[in-house]
C-alpha cells in the first residue's frame, strides 16, 4: 500500500494496540497468541494495528492484511528511550513488512550520539518511502518530530518521560495543542480506556486513535475491575 492509501485508511479509525512484553500473563516465550487479538480487532472494525516485535510484526500481517505500526522494545543501559531506538531494528522491521514504523521522537539524549533530527533524516534517506510515527510526550517534541519530517506523531509517551505529568486518563490538551501546531496526522495514544474518550479525541482533531490496554491487556483491565471494586 502507498502512503496516501495508508493514511485514507486510518483517517477517522481505531488503531488497536496488541502487544504482550516477557513477564505479562500474554507472552508466549516461543510462540504468540497476538494474531488472535487482531483478528478480534480487525472483526471489530479496526483499521490498523500497531505491535511490537519482528515475530508479532509478520504474523499479524499474514493473519489481518491491515496496516501495521511496527516498533521493538528495547531497554538500554543509560538511555531512558525504549522503542526503536536503532537503526538496526528500524531494519528489522522494514525487513518483516512494517507498514509504519513507531520511534521514540523524544529529546533525550540518544545511544548513537544523533540528535532525534539526524536519526529521522538518516532512516529517511535509507528508506525513502518509510512511513514514520513519531512517539512523542509533549508539544515541543512533537512539533520538533514534524519539522524533522515524521509522517504522523503520536501522543503514546505523554506522562511516560520524567519531565511530564502522568494523567489518570488520556492528554486531551496535549492532542488539541498538536492538531493545531503541526500539519501531518496527530495519532491519539495513552491511557484510552472507554469509547468516549476515543470519540473525544477524534473530535478534538486527532486522525485517528490507538487503544491497546483497554482491549488487549486483561491483566490491566481486571486489575481497574478490582480497584474499584475494592
């Protein structure tokens, strides 16, 4: 699919988020159960989903044909930022068929000594037709990630870097602010946990919405049950 076909097709939709790290009840060491996730998702309606891994990459592909936000996890001695984070596993997720790759777009400092400009203009020249999501926690990284020349910025690192305030729901500000700063799709992402939050977001002017936790995570959505409950 071509970058316009693409974004046609997330304009308005619902991303779903299936992911399951090593440690949660979901993760299979040798295998995944992701692709059944989403099925789910994309039986629903989704448009796209968004996962993480090469393994969970190529298996949701063959099972949905939907677009995929590709990304790798990956902690680093020193270094706060944890997805994709390399060139390396930029190549990875090129070679198992990502159809949008997700970045860490935050200013901290980086492994490879590049600034987040130089590391998107570099993919940029490797991979010239790559579609790039920004992953972002506030306004100045996300006007920064645009100028750069990201092709979509998500807000999915607000509250999650230590310098911004961790809500107990979705940065409904942080999106309308991005809808009105920059000229490329704002993906809403974070802590969107019922259906009218994800409608806000689109009425605030997000592109589209990604929710992972409230549909994929069942250890996080029993957990809210029991809090409350409690």
């Amino acid at each position: 699919m071509g970058k316009e076909e693409i974004l046609n097709i997330l304009r308005g939709g619902l991303i779903v988020s299936c992911q399951a790290l090593p440690g949660e009840p979901l993760y299979l060491e040798n295998d995944t159960i992701m692709p059944l996730m989403a099925r789910a998702a994309k039986q629903a309606g989704a448009c796209a989903i968004r996962t993480n891994g090469v393994r969970d990459v190529i298996a949701i592909k063959e099972e949905t044909n939907l677009p995929v936000i590709g990304l790798i996890k990956k902690s680093y001695d020193g270094y706060e930022q944890y997805i994709t984070f390399t060139m390396d596993e930029v190549d990875q997720l090129v070679e198992a068929g990502a159809d949008i790759i997700a970045l860490d777009c935050t200013l901290r400092k980086r492994k490879d000594g590049r600034t987040v400009e130089e590391f998107i203009k570099a993919i940029k020249e490797k991979y010239p037709r790559l579609l790039l999501m920004a992953d972002i926690s506030n306004l100045e990284e996300g006007i920064n990630a645009w100028k750069a020349g990201v092709d979509m910025v998500g807000t999915t690192l607000s509250g999650y870097t230590s310098y911004t305030t961790k809500l107990d729901g979705p940065d409904y500000e942080l999106v309308e602010n991005l809808v009105n700063s920059i000229k490329i799709p704002v993906i809403a992402e974070g802590r969107i946990h019922y259906p009218e939050q994800a409608k806000k977001m689109l009425e605030l002017g997000a592109t589209s919405v990604v929710v992972g936790g409230a549909i994929t995570r069942p250890l996080e959505i029993t957990n809210r049950f029991i809090k409350a409950i409690s």
